[in-house]
C-alpha cells in the first residue's frame, strides 16, 4: 500500500505522466490540494480522465490533518494526493513525506514540470538563475523588502532572478466566522493574484525606501504570464515599458535578468 | 504543421506526459536525442509505447542539422524532438526555438520534471537554492575552480548548491578518425559519469589549491543517485563519511547545504 505524491504539471488535466495516470487508477482514495490552483486541472475533468472520484482537499487539511486523511489510510489501500505542479513548489509535501516516512508507509512521488524549470522557455540558461524570490501583497505597515535583498544579492553576481507574484486567498473575516457558526452561508472573497505590474509597483515602491539603485525605469525586465498553458505571454522591455503592459488573465511571474549572454538577449527579441 | 519539443521526465517511457504522448502520435518524424541518457528511455521502448518508429539524433546532429532534419521539415508535417528530463536543461533547445520561431513553423514545448524541481525530495527548500554548477573532470592541466567559486557565494548568502556531475563522452581520437575515414568499423569508448565520490574528491582539490576554508572534512554534504528512479538514494553525511560512501550506478548529484532550517535538517535524518 502506497501513499503516492503526484505532480500535475502546469496546465490541464492532460498533463500528468502516464506514470502519474497509473498510480491514481490504482488508488482507493484521491486527494486534489486546492489551494493556488486555478488552473483548468478542475475535480470534474481530473474525475473525467480517471473515472474515479476526487474530493478537494484544502492546504489546512494536507496541514493539519495529514495523519488521518492520509498516511493513516495509506497503510490499509493505495492513497494519492494531487498536487498542482512538482509535488515539492512548498515546504508542506516535504513535512507530508518526512512525516509518512516515520510511520512505515510507503511514499511513491510522481515527479512533474514546475515554474522553475518551464520558466527556461523565456531563453535565459537555467543555470544563470540565483536564488528565486516571492513578491508579496505589501499593505499600510508592511513592506517585505526580501526581494530586493535577493535581487541586489543575484545581480551582483551576474544571476537572473525569477520573482514569484503573491497570491492572496481570502480569509474569513471575524464577522465571517460569526455568521458561519450561527449556520449561514459564508461566501468567500475571490483571491487575489498579483500581476506582473503590480510587482514591478512593489519593486519601485522598495527602491524608493532603499535608494540602492537596484531598480530603475530603464532596466530590462521580463514578464510572463500563464506558463505552460496555450496562450502564454512572454514580454520583455524596459520596466516602465512592461509595466504598462497587459499580462490577462494569471498566473503571473517575473524575471529580473542578470548578466546576459548574446544568445540570451537574441532569445529575448 | 508543429515542431514539438517534448520533455520526457527522469527514469522511463512511461514518464511522458499524456500531453506528450498525444503529441508525439500525431508526429510523421520523431527523433530522440541521444546525448547524456542513460535512463531506460532506449528507442526500442519508446517505439513499442508510441507506435511509430523513432530516430536517434545525436547532440550535434540537434545542433548542426537543425535546419535540415527538424526545422523545415516541421513546415510540411508535425515532427518531434524527444529530450530526456525537461526541454529546457540545455542551451542547445533554447537556441533551436529561437531559430524555428524566425523561420515561422510553429512550436510547442512539453513541459516535464528535470533534477532541478525534482531535487526538492531530498527536503531542502527549492527556494533556498542558489545558483546551479557543474563539477567537471579535471585534467593534469586543468581544475576550473567555478563549482568552488558558486559554493562559495552561495554559502555566504546562506544558500544550498546543487552541484552536476560531469557525463564525459568519448570523443574519438585521431586515430580512430584515420580507421574510421579507411571504413574500419570503431567502438567509442564508454561515457564516464562523474560519481559523489569523485566530485568531493575534485572540489577538495580545489580546496586544497584556494584554501578558503569552503570545503572541510567535517562539513555535511549530501549525495544524491539515480533521481527520479525506483532505486533512487540520497545520502546525508559529512564529507568524510560521504567520500567513502558506494552510491551505485550513475547518474549522481551532490548538495553542499548553506544554512539548514530545523524542517530541512529533520528532513535528512
């Protein structure tokens, strides 16, 4: 009896491994994490390809009730739980495998594409990349100022930096919760997915703070949208050509290149 | 008409994705890039799960003769390069989309897993990685000190390195060339694949040379085989116990971690 961790790759629900495919046909029960995925890889079409039944599991379940919903139930039949992308995008799958591990179960990982190797189509080599950094939602006390640390840190070594764009899920508010306890529908607020804009705005908004010189109107920046999905966009230009640019729909991320080599400013043309 | 450009994950037939398969069946002409794989991706497997014939291109074919065998023939007919791990690991495709997009075919890329993402089972933070390098097979007159280098600034930035091991292809000598151009009949010489082992060993001889203090006997270290395959191991320990380690068949990696979180360090117990 297997607990088997399945990437499923960055677009639909044709993009999981024949390997991938197997492993879930052969599971009693299927776990989907929802929780950045807005993907089209949807319950209905996942249970479409694999005619089994899938139940969505949130972040807060694979978190916090992982001994019960999942390694406990992988020592009596096969369990698999889906994972948007690779398996190891957060730290979650790592503690899920440690944690089933201890326990005596067996843990199968299916391996699939992630933004940090897809992201290569843009044309900069992968291996010229530094450390990969998150831009955040800043609000009227907080401003993390970590990507600008590791985006000086990278440029003064000659890295490109991939910056991953915020997505905020609404939480419930405490009038939410109020409302849920009494037994009343609560909708949720959609979430909130930054655009590449709107990063370039929080990048500018830290320059301002740190004065470094280390963003600046007439830098080369790229942006991506929708990678691995039919209608990607890859845009590069000045940043304040890109930040008038519209991206659509998201995902989005974002590149501030180092050092470029002369096939990788051709492959940017 | 499309070119497709497929990733074919990391162990065997059965890693490609459903995407991938789909595409591939469409295709008239399928070449399978044969450069560094060892895997049990050989022709005749991929033949058997694909239905359709399938052609070996070496590495210099895909770059010499693209023009020729994938480029405008994907003007007439879908044609497929199959590229073992991720699409995007090599300059080499990077280059081959930029010049089949300015000669107008149209090209799609099929994302898989490559050890970049699926090095995060070892439970070290893919985001805590600094920039990638390649140790090499030093010569009597040659030791690139680069690895020594990457660690270096990694580790100041408290950040892991994941370090590539060398795959050495034969190249022919002239004397096999003179035999070869008589039509005498020449076995290459097989590749060497740099093990964990002989990588320590390489970059304490960098050390020796630099002595920066980077690389010590007591450090932690972590070797990595086979990724991606059921056999894989990975193997944490100082460097001195890890030198005398028998990782088995190839392909190694090697990890030299920068600050350890306590989730990571538990991770490799």
């Amino acid at each position: 009896m297997t607990l088997y961790l399945v990437g499923l790759g960055l677009y639909d629900a044709k993009d999981i491994t024949l390997r991938g495919l197997e492993a879930v046909k052969s599971c009693d029960t299927i776990y989907l994490e929802h929780y950045t995925s807005i993907l089209a890889q949807d319950k209905e079409s996942l249970e479409k390809l694999y005619e089994k039944e899938v139940q969505i599991a949130s972040r807060d379940m694979v978190e916090k009730e992982a001994e019960e919903k999942l390694i406990l139930p992988a020592k009596e039949k096969n369990v698999a739980l889906l994972i948007v992308g690779d398996v190891f995008g957060a730290t979650t799958h790592t503690d899920l495998l440690v944690r089933a591990k201890e326990a005596g179960v067996n843990v199968e990982v299916i391996f699939n594409a992630s933004i940090l190797n897809a992201i290569g189509i843009v044309g900069l080599e992968l291996y010229k990349y530094g450390k990969t950094t998150s831009i955040v939602f800043p609000d009227d006390n907080w401003l993390p100022e970590t990507p600008y640390e590791v985006i000086k840190n990278n440029k003064s070594l000659g890295l490109h930096t991939l910056c991953l764009l915020d997505i905020k899920v609404a939480e419930p508010t405490k009038e939410d919760l109020i409302r849920q306890a009494r037994g009343e529908q609560v909708t949720a607020a959609p979430p909130r997915y930054m655009t590449v804009n709107q990063g370039l705005a929080v990048l500018k908004q830290i320059e301002e703070k740190r004065q470094d010189g280390i963003i600046t109107d007439d830098m080369q920046v790229i942006g991506v949208a929708r990678l691995g999905q039919p209608d990607y966009v890859i845009k590069s230009g000045t940043l304040k050509e890109i930040l008038e640019f519209d991206f659509g729909s998201p995902l989005h991320c974002l590149i501030i290149p180092g050092k470029l080599h002369h096939i990788e400013e051709e492959a940017l043309l």
